[in-house]
C-alpha cells in the first residue's frame, strides 16, 4: 500500500555530455599568455639593450603586449 509520509529515494544526477565530432576539439583562444613566453621575450628586449638594468619593468610590459597582440 501507497504511504504518502514516506520519503522518496533520491534521484540520481544524470550528467549529459555534448555531442561532438569524434577527433576534433573546441579550441578557445588562450587570453592570458603564459609568464614563460612573457619571460623569454622580455629577456630578449634586454639582451638587445645591451642587459643594462632597471628598465626591467617596461621590459616585460613591451613583451606583455607584444605577445597579446601576437595571439589576437
């Protein structure tokens, strides 16, 4: 017989995963570029100034935004 105090079993969560083509993945533009490729490049600007210190700020600044405008 039915009891309509008795509490009902939980029900499992069913998770659905998106239809995609087999081999081919979403590839989303990374907005953020990884500090190592940052660091190598404002290596470079102060190679090419000669590794004459303090500027090292603008250093990774210039190769900061050289990088984002690259990957856009």
């Amino acid at each position: 017989m039915f009891d309509p105090k008795a509490q009902k079993p939980p029900r499992p969560k069913i998770v659905v995963s998106p239809k995609s083509s087999p081999g081919k993945a979403a590839m989303m533009p990374n907005p953020i570029p990884s500090q190592d490729m940052i660091r190598e490049r404002a290596y470079e600007l102060f190679e090419s100034r000669g590794r004459e210190s303090g500027q090292d700020k603008q250093d990774w600044l210039r190769a900061e935004q050289e990088i984002l405008k690259r990957e856009r």
